[in-house]
C-alpha cells in the first residue's frame, strides 16, 4: 500500500452532509473513501482532456502541413459534392 497524508477540506456544509449521508447510507466506508474515489474521477478527466488537446494539436499540426484551401473554395466544393450525392439518389 502506498504511503497515506492526511489533509484538512473545507466544503460548504451542503456537501459535508452529502459525503456524511453516503456513509451513513453504506455506499461508501468512509468520507476520505469518498474523496480519493472523486479524486481519481477528477484525475481520469484531467487525462482524458489532456489527451484531447494532444489530439487536436497533431490535427492542427497535420492541417498546417497540407493544402490551404480558403473559405469559399472550401464551401464550393463541399456543395458541388453534395448537389452531386443528392442527384445520384434520385
């Protein structure tokens, strides 16, 4: 088992009684149980946000590197794609 610290949170008392009522309730043993499971939640998000943001810098970094096509070219040719899908399923 890994080392434990104890830290002191101050939280408003709507959510003390919260942490107090899922022990109470017997869905979790203790409040700290509670906190360390919110905490990995938070950890877990904090990754995945991460991870999306390295995602969109190597899309932004590939985009960069390709052909520029401005605004107008762009919509011109997505419509002219679309008129065309549109006929063929006629």
């Amino acid at each position: 088992m890994s080392k434990l610290e104890r830290i002191t949170v101050t939280m408003p008392e709507e959510m003390a009684a919260k942490l107090r009522a899922a022990v109470e309730s017997g869905e979790y043993a203790t409040t700290s149980e509670i906190v360390r499971d919110a905490l990995r939640d938070w950890a877990d998000e904090q990754e995945r946000r991460q991870a999306g943001i390295e995602q969109l810098r190597t899309m932004i970094e590939e985009a960069r590197k390709g052909p520029f096509v401005d605004g107008p070219t762009a919509m011109a040719e997505l419509r002219a794609k679309y008129v065309a899908k549109a006929r063929q399923s006629e």
